[in-house]
C-alpha cells in the first residue's frame, strides 16, 4: 500500500457528516445511475458523485454531479477523494466475463490494477470501500446447488480470477490494517433502462427488448442453462444496506446475495404469460455457455439474510412484468 491510516477501532470511526460523500466508479456501466439515484434520494444530490471515463449522456449530468475518472490514474483518483471529501467508495469499474474472455490484458489491468487503486486510495483516506463480486467467483469445482459463501473458487475466466483476487485483497487488507472493505457477490443483474456490457447474463435482458420488438429472441445459452439472477432495484437495496450495516453486524466481508435462479426457458414461459408468441431459439456459443457451464446455479445467501437483514423483493413473476413494463414505459 503507498499510504496506511488506520482507522480508529471503535463504531465512532463513522464519516465526520451526518452523510457519506460518496464516489462511484465505472459509473456509466449497467449499475452506478440508478444506484447513485438511489443513495442521492437518501444522502441528497450534492454527496453522491458519479463517475467514468467516458462522456454521459445530458440526463445523467442533469441528475446530478459527475465527473472524469480513471481507476488507472491514481493521481486524478486522490485529487477527487481529496477535494470532494469523500468518505465512500463504490467500485463499480470492470470488464466483465465475456468481453474479459476476448480482452485478458486489458480485463486485468482495469480489473485488478484499478482494484490496487482503489484499495491504495482507501487505505489512504479512510473510505468504506465497496467492491462488488459475482457468481463468476467460483468456477466448475466450486459445489454449485447451493455456492454458499465459503467454499472451494477456482474460476476460469480473468474475471472471476480478478474478483476472487478482489475478495482476497480487500479481506486481507481489512483484518491487517483495518480496511472497512465491503463485497457482495452478485448474480446476473436484471435492469430495463441500462444495458449489461459483456457478461454471460446479458441474455436476461436482451430477452426482454425482443420480446417487445420483433418476437423472437436468439439465446446464446441452452435452454436449461439454471444461473442466478436479480432485479436491479433489489441489487441496488442490498448495496445501500450493506454498505450502512454497522461493522459489529458484519461476520464476514464477502457474502452472496441471492433472489432467483432461472433457465433461458423458464424465464421465456413467464414472459409468455404476457406475450403469448414469444418465439426463442437455441444457438449456444462456446464461451458463454462453457463459462455459465462453471457457475453455480444457485447461490446460499444465508449469512446475508442473518447478519444485516438481506431479504429480497423480486421474485420471476415481479420481474417479468416490471420488466416488461418499464421497457413499454420507456419505449413510448
Ligand atoms: C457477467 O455475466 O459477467 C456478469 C456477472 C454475473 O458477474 N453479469
């Protein structure tokens, strides 16, 4: 680490304001909008920053404060940690499991360079820290029906290999020098107004758009492919309740979180409920299903559910037809 400041033992050790200053990184993914929107709804407008690399469409800058950053640059990182005072970090800046798969070197220089950023910067300034992983964390010997939190990972993919570097990392860091490291290893992320970006469970949203435009859906994994999955609202309440649990709740620094598992079929009959000529067909590809192959099919959320009150809203039926609703929403 380039600089260590350790926190004072005791739960005093809170940001100085009544509210975190908060900074998200990878911003303009699949994730950080909505859960900037719905920190900015708890802590106000001005103590929740949003930021990328890349230039955000007018809405985003109208909703609220964001600005350049790049997890590559440490220097431009501790410029915007100093001078908005920021107290919370949410690390949301990845390449995910497919796009990895293409991309390895740069999948691990944003991954787990950006990561020994982040946590450098952390450490520096005392900031709760959030590094989300994912069920791309265990891999074909990890025990799959359930993954409960502590088990065998030996993922397969760079990105699973960053995430359980992630884990490690940050766990490390918190019992040696106090590090108030956070992680929630997500499921398949489901959302109607962002687009995921490269992952394996990209299909759960893309099956949605088609169901509404043309009808028919071309899935890229079998029909009974079973991972885990989650509506964005529900991700985005395990993140902020997580993040405000007090540290005398916390057992552990990793734990899953859960809310459904589907397969490409299942989740098409529910649709179907709605839109009766929903038309799919089957073209696995071999990356995709080889890695969703190796992922677990259910995750146990136990611990989440017993030590800071995780419990889930969203079931198949909830999702579907939010889901199906908000794209009609936004499409007229
Ligand atoms: C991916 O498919 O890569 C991600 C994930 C499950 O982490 N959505």
């Amino acid at each position: 680490p380039r600089q260590i400041n350790r926190w004072p033992s005791n739960e005093s050790s809170e940001p100085p304001t009544n509210s975190p200053r908060v900074l998200i990184t990878g911003g303009l993914g699949q994730l950080g909008v909505g859960l900037a929107e719905m920190l900015r709804k708890q802590y106000g407008k001005e103590n929740v920053i949003l930021s990328d690399i890349r230039r955000p469409p007018a809405e985003v800058y109208n909703m609220g404060p964001f600005v350049y950053a790049d997890v590559l640059d440490y220097k431009n990182l501790r410029e915007l940690v100093v001078n908005n005072r920021i107290t919370w970090l949410v690390h949301y800046s990845a390449l995910l499991s497919a796009i990895g798969e293409a991309n390895v070197a740069l999948a691990r220089t944003i991954n787990i360079t950006g990561l020994h950023n982040v946590l450098d910067l952390a450490l520096e300034n005392c900031l709760r820290l959030f590094v989300p992983s994912t069920i791309g964390a265990f891999g074909p010997s990890s025990p799959r029906d359930p993954a409960p939190d502590l088990c065998i990972q030996r993922p397969r993919t760079i990105y699973g290999v960053s995430k359980v570097h992630a884990e490690l990392m940050g766990e490390y860091l918190h019992h040696k020098y106090g590090l108030d490291f956070r992680c929630l290893r997500y499921p398949g992320v489901v959302s109607a107004h962002t687009k995921p970006g490269g992952g394996t469970t990209d299909y759960a949203v893309q099956i949605f758009h088609d169901a509404l435009s043309t009808g028919h859906h071309e899935c890229y994994l079998r029909s009974n492919t079973r991972l885990p999955m989650m509506h964005i609202s529900d991700c985005h309440r395990a993140t902020i309740e997580f993040m405000q649990a007090p540290e005398s709740q916390l057992s552990l620094r990793t734990y899953n979180i859960a809310a459904m598992s589907f397969t490409p079929e299942e989740v098409a009959e529910e649709i179907r409920k709605h839109l009766p000529h929903l038309r799919v067909t089957y073209n696995p590809d071999t990356i995709r299903q080889t890695i969703a192959d190796s992922w677990p099919v259910r995750f146990d959320d136990s611990n989440a559910r017993q030590d800071w009150g995780w419990k889930p809203a969203y079931g198949l039926s909830e999702l579907v037809t939010d889901m199906l609703a908000s794209i009609r929403e936004k499409r007229t």
